[in-house]
C-alpha cells in the first residue's frame, strides 16, 4: 500500500479532490490542517467562552485561524495513482474582506449574555399541624362595586353607558367618519346615537341566533325581531356603519404593533375595568383566557386539551370579586416583553406592577412561577405564591417523592429565609413557591 502526503492550499487540494474518479479507491485521503508556526499565538484561536452560539464562534473563530498563513496536509494512502504534488504555499484568503465583514456584523448583533439567577443555600423544614379553614359565602365574593350601584338606583342601560362612556364613543363616530371618507370619499355623518344602536343589535346577535344578519330586519314569523325593526336603523345603514367601524387613524399607523386599530378600546376598556375594581384587594390572581375565534387570523392561537382550543389568548388580572383589573393581548413570544424574562415572568410584571397594592397576596401557575420573580415581588413586598416547575428548582435537594407514599411532603427554605419550597405526593408529584414567609412552618390541610 503507497502512502502519499503532499502540501498544498486550499485551492490545490480542492482540485485534486475533484480530479479523482469514481472507480479508484480512494476511500482513505486524510486531509490535515497544521497550526501556525508560532505555538505562543495558537491560543489565540480558542472559541471565545462568553459565545454560546455555536455559528457565531465559528465565524469568529475562521478569520483568526486562517490569517495565521497554515498548511493542508494531504495523504492519500490507497491510491493508485501519482500523488499530486502540491506546494507549501500558504492558504490566501480570498474572501478576507467579506468574512471581517460577517465577523463585525456577528459581534454587533450579538445578544447580551442572560443574568445568572441568584444561587441559594437551601435548609429543610418541618410540617406544622393542619389548620381548619373557613368556609367562605357568596358575600364574600360580591364585588363592592355591586352595592354602590344598587345604593345609586343603576340600571342595566346606566352600567352599560357608564363602560361605553361619552368618551370612546366620541372616538368611535370620529374614527368611523374619517375611514368613511378615506376609504369611499363621501361622508357618513354617523351619530353617536347610531353607535349604540349598532352596538344594541350586535348584543342581541349573540343569543338570538339567524342564519344571515339582513334577517334581523325580517318580518317573517319565525324571525321576526320587533327590537331591531323598531329601533328605527335600516339594515342598510347598519351595514354601512359596519363597514366603515373604526377606532384609530389608518394614516397614524404605528411600527411594531400588530393590534394597533383596537389599541385605544384596549387602553380605554383597561382604564374602566380598573375603576371598576377601584383598590384591589388583598388577594388576586393572574392566569390565562382564551376568548373564542374560529376565523383566520394570525394571532389566534390553538390550545390542545382545552374546552375552548380556538380563539385569542389573554392574560388577565383578577381579584376574587371576579373582576378583570387588568388584561392584555397575546401578540407572540417576542412581543411586547420585557428583555431578560420569560413570557410568563414579563406577563406577571407587567400586570401586577404598580396596579396591586403592597402587601396583598398574589396566586399564579406554574407557566409563570420562578424564582428570580418570586424575589423581585419579594423586594417590592408584595407576597407571590404559585405552583412551579420541576426544571425551575434543579438546585434544590428535593426527594423524588414518586416513590414515596401518597400523602409525602417535605418542605425547604433558602439561607436568607425568604424564599420557601414545599413539595408532595399526590396523584402526581406538585411543587409550589412562595415569598410569604411570615409565619415560621407552612400547614398542610384538607382540601374538598
């Protein structure tokens, strides 16, 4: 068996690669890149241990290793042919200025490196006994804005005037005018009382269900609707005023903001539902709501498993009154979060930062639990407690309560004792966190 070894660029070695045929065998080439000459600037060729990204220390890595001027060794060992002599010049870089060029782009559009979370030592602790809790009432639950309302005489129509206030209502006729003139150039000169009429007859469309929308109009027995017939708005001007239903200026349209023709009904409906709460009280929650949507859009979202698998996502604020104090659209996993935090993390701040009061108690799933947020509400004392994932408290001694009997719970505390882990056995095993630290053991009690 000949051993044949040559040197030669990158080029030369290319070219006798591309020159054997199929039939010889030459099945065991070794191709060799030698070092620089200098070993005291080899090092300078290792992969930068700050970059993570695998492509972006390639690129990096490339321009250094080859501006050292090395050699290709080149053997082939089973061929039967001459050996392709090759020089021991060095590799010239063709294309030097282009990959200086991806490199600089590489280093500015690099991301910068995540936060590590805080490490903590953490301590196990003891059960305390069960404690009874009490039942709660429906008085409980009653929003206290239901009492103010019934003490001032409102009516269906005054609670519904008083969330569709003379101030959106304004921007609508207004929006709806314009859009009307841009779009067609002729004016529709809708009135505000046309507005809640519009709005009146798309209530009643919920429950009283039609095969087409003109027929609400009909005078036919079985759908004959007097409501909408003696409202006094034909079916045609009702379509027109649909058509042309606007809340923003088109000409205004802003960058990066995938909801921004019902941005300001977001805005208002956001302000009212938090005057409608008015102080928060001590416990709330922040959790998911899939309203449902079965057209096409692109931020409708799908949820297996769910009563509800079709429509769009939002997250909500709410009090145990049962009222929404805060709420937002999902727009996607790069949108409108804040940098360094999860989906979940940006979610919870963003709702409950500055809209609950200090002090009260926060209740979330383990989508947004973690423990960097348990320590940030921590610091704005403002008690968060939440089931949370396993992957979450790897640097926990946790037991692998799988194996142990129903009913096994074991409880940690980190060194600062502001943060606490309890752990069971159930059907399956649950972890929750919490920041509320200030009684001296967590209780275990039965739950209907």
């Amino acid at each position: 068996m000949l051993h044949h070894r040559s040197f030669m660029n990158v080029e030369e070695a290319a070219k006798y690669l591309h020159s054997l045929s199929d039939d010889e065998d030459a099945t065991a080439i070794d191709i060799a890149l030698e070092l620089p000459d200098d070993g005291a600037e080899s090092d300078g060729d290792d992969p930068s241990e700050d970059i993570v990204d695998v492509d972006e220390n390639i690129m990096l890595l490339g321009p250094k290793l080859l501006a050292k001027k090395p050699h290709i060794e080149l053997s082939n060992r089973n061929s039967r042919m001459e050996p392709c002599l090759g020089s021991s010049k060095p590799v010239v870089l063709q294309h030097q200025e282009e990959l200086e060029e991806i490199t600089s782009n590489a280093r500015k559009n690099k991301k910068p490196p995540k936060k590590r979370a805080k490490q903590h030592e953490w301590k196990k602790c003891g059960l305390a006994q069960p404690i009874s809790r009490r039942e709660s009432s429906e008085e409980d639950h009653r929003p206290a804005i239901l009492h103010k309302w019934a003490d001032e005489g409102f009516t269906p129509i005054d609670i519904f005037q008083f969330m569709w206030n003379d101030e959106v209502m304004e921007l609508m006729r207004e929006e709806t005018n314009r859009y009307q003139q841009q779009k067609f150039g002729k004016e529709l000169c809708v009135t505000v009382n046309e507005l809640y009429q519009v709005l009146g007859i798309l209530l009643l469309s919920g429950y009283n269900k039609v095969p087409s929308r003109r027929m609400f109009w009909s005078r036919q027995t079985d759908s004959r609707n007097l409501a909408v017939i003696q409202c006094g708005l034909s079916v045609n001007r009702f379509e027109d005023i649909i058509r042309s239903l606007h809340f923003v200026d088109n000409t205004k349209k802003p960058e990066h903001d995938r909801i921004y023709k019902v941005r300001p009904l977001f805005d208002h409906f956001n302000k009212m539902f938090k005057e409608l709460a008015q102080a928060i009280p001590s416990k709330w929650a922040v959790d998911e709501a899939l309203e449902p949507y079965y057209g096409c859009h692109g931020l409708k979202q799908f949820i297996r498993g769910k009563p509800v698998r079709f429509g769009y996502k939002f997250w909500c604020l709410c009090s145990t009154e049962g009222l929404v104090a805060s709420f937002k659209l999902y727009e996607g996993r790069d949108s409108g979060h804040i940098d360094g935090l999860t989906v979940g993390e940006s979610v919870v701040q963003m709702l409950a930062k500055g809209t609950v009061p200090v002090g009260s108690d926060g209740y979330i799933d383990n989508f947004f639990t973690s423990l960097p947020l348990l320590e940030s509400f921590r610091e704005a004392n403002i008690n968060l407690t939440g089931t949370i994932r396993k992957d979450r408290v790897k640097n926990i001694p946790l037991s692998d309560v799988r194996k142990k009997e129903r009913g096994f719970a074991e409880i940690f505390r980190n060194a600062e004792e502001t943060l606490t882990i309890c752990q069971w056995n159930d059907k399956s095993d649950v972890r929750i966190a919490t920041n509320k630290t200030d009684s001296e053991s967590l209780t275990v009690s039965n739950c209907k």
